[in-house]
C-alpha cells in the first residue's frame, strides 16, 4: 500500500513545528536560585521582577521565615531577565535619585532636640497591635524579617511605604508609645494593612493595645 502523502508531510510539518517550539517553551522554564541570608520573598519579588504571591506559590514547601544561605529557590526565567534590566536601569538613575532626594529633604525635630532629615511627610490611619498569639498567627511574634517585635517596629503596605524603611511618626497619643513622636522601622506587613495606613507595635497585653483604636498621625520617611 503507498504512503499516503498528505499525512506523512503534516506528520513531518507537525514535528519541524514542535522542534521550532522547544526553545520558545524554555524560554519561559524555572531557573535556580541559591538565597543568602539576607534574602526575603519580599526581596527577592523586586529583585527578579516577580509577584510576591507569584514566587511565593513557586516555592510552595519554602518557610517565608527561614530563608537561609544556600537555600535553593526556584525563580521563573522572564522574571530573571526582568530583574537583570530593571538592574540596569536602577544602576543607571540611582545617583539622580540621591541627589534629588538631597535637594528635596527638610528637617524635623524630634521630641528630644535632634534633627532628623526626611525626603517627604505622609498623613496615615494608624492602629496598634501586640504580640499576641490571636494577632499574629503560626508565625508567632516576629515581624516580616524573622525577627522579634519590638518597640519601634510597624506594619505597612509595601506598595506605600517599602520595607525597611526608617520613618519618624508624630500625632499619635498612647501611653505605651514615646512621648511626642517615635522613629520606626518598617518590617512588618498584613493583610489588612492596605493603603495609607500603618500598625504600629506596641509591647502589652492584648486589650491595653486594642484601646489604641484609630489615630491619625504623621508619618516622616527619613533619609
């Protein structure tokens, strides 16, 4: 019986089609990551150009709290490639941003007579929490980092106020909190903390902490 044409050249054109693919598939595949111990989810989104929620659902059996030295974690190639131009780019503007941010930045006076220099002020809804068991979940009382809440830690939203960002905050008024204005740290996050608003943690029991309610306060992102 003869060959019939038609099928054996589409079966050739099917598999010249599929070996064509094969690089265009790569492209997207996971690559490896070995973490440092400075590395977080968090860090690790910006650097790669990934969603935290992206990078977080790669590395499924990764505790976001023990990211050590020589971890392996997996990172999407697209976002590999993202991170190498977005470095690039960053490279290229961070000395305008220094020198803009040096041009733009006032002074505030903190309740003990130093000046503090700040790049801009923002008005915040805050609210207050402890480091009870009910208000911080299985990951127990640390902050976003791993580690241990202390006074002059908050929470914020990342895409407001980035982690690790040293802030001077005035306005509020609790007996539990420094007397006329406080400089934090912000190393922590929730999931109800969206928007222009911060959780400010206060050492104490769960109910002394609660009558912190709502307060409106000032918010300086320092240099």
């Amino acid at each position: 019986m003869k060959p019939n044409r038609k099928l054996a050249t589409r079966a050739i054109a099917l598999a010249l089609g599929g070996a064509l693919a094969l690089p265009a598939m790569s492209a997207f595949a996971a690559t490896s990551y070995t973490a440092t111990d400075n590395d977080t989810f968090w860090s690790l989104s910006k650097k790669f150009g990934v969603p935290l929620k992206q990078l977080m659902q790669a590395n499924p059996k990764i505790d976001p709290l023990n990211i050590y030295q020589g971890l392996k974690l997996t990172i999407p190639a697209k976002a590999a490639a993202k991170a190498k131009s977005s470095a690039q780019a960053s490279t290229a503007s961070s000395a305008a941003k220094l020198q803009a941010k040096a041009v733009t930045a006032k002074s505030v006076m903190t309740a003990d007579g130093l000046a503090l220099s700040y790049s801009k002020v923002v008005d915040m809804k805050a609210t207050a929490y402890s480091s009870s068991a009910e208000e911080n979940g299985p990951w127990g009382a640390v902050d976003y980092f791993g580690n241990p809440l202390k006074l002059g830690t908050i929470a914020v939203d990342p895409d407001v106020i980035p982690l690790g960002t040293k802030v001077y905050i005035t306005g509020y008024s609790f007996d539990g909190l420094p007397e006329g204005g406080m400089i934090a740290t912000a190393t922590d996050a929730g999931s109800a903390i969206q928007g222009h608003r911060i959780d400010i943690f206060v050492p104490g029991s769960r109910d002394k902490v609660a009558k912190f309610g709502f307060q409106q306060v000032k918010l300086y992102v320092l240099k």
